[in-house]
C-alpha cells in the first residue's frame, strides 16, 4: 500500500512538541482512563493543541483496538481505539495513536491522544 508524499513540518504548517507542565487526567463516562505527569503537547499548524499520553498511563483494560485508520502526511499513520466504562458502555474511536510516527513527530511514538469531544481531558498544575 503506498501512501502519497510524506511532508515536513514547516513555517506554514508548524508542528510544535513540547512536555506538558502538570498532571493530564482524562475521562470517559465520567470515568478517570487516563492519568500522566508525563504527557506531551503537540501543536499543529491552528488545530487544538493534542495532548499526548504515555501508554502505560492508560487503563489497558478498559481499549480495545479498532479497524480504524487514518493517514497524516506529517505524523504518519494513525491506529484507533475504543473505550468501555466499567458500567459497560463503549465509546468507539475515542483514542489515537501512531505507533510508527515520521521523524519529525518521532517523540510521540509510544503516545496516545484522546478526541476532547469523546473524553473530558484536563490538565492542572501539579
């Protein structure tokens, strides 16, 4: 499967990754998924800033990986995932990640981010 052209980052779509200062907690149902010190902030051109979220500080149980994915031509391809409350309910698609990101976005290898429309993504300074 060939992808088009990969793009660099550049002064008319900058991407920016920087250690997001405090605690980044994220909830889904109301449910805390996701709670790190160590998240990363990516800034892409005038989107939303993502905030990006080690892996291991997600509740593994709670995903389950989808047959969704999409192509950025500057991040690479991106692998979905769901996530199921303890109450039992789903909410498709919630998560992204790219597990084998370009090398201008190599940092958030390992990361995942959350859609703020699907999850409530705090951060406070601690």
């Amino acid at each position: 499967m060939s992808h088009p052209e990969i793009k660099e980052p550049n002064a008319g779509h900058p991407i920016t990754i920087e250690p997001t200062r405090g605690r980044v907690q994220v909830r889904v149902n109301g449910e805390l998924v996701a709670e790190t010190t160590a998240a990363l902030e990516l800034r892409e051109a005038s989107l939303p800033a993502a905030q990006y979220i080690p892996m291991s500080d997600v509740v593994q149980d709670r995903l389950t990986r989808t047959d969704t994915s999409t192509y950025c031509p500057f991040k690479g391809e991106a692998s979905y995932y769901s996530v199921t409350s303890s109450a039992g309910d789903t909410v498709e698609d919630v998560i992204w990640t790219y597990e084998r990101p370009y090398p201008a976005v190599a940092a958030i290898a390992g990361h995942v981010a959350f859609y703020p429309n699907k999850a409530e993504i705090s951060v406070s300074a601690s």
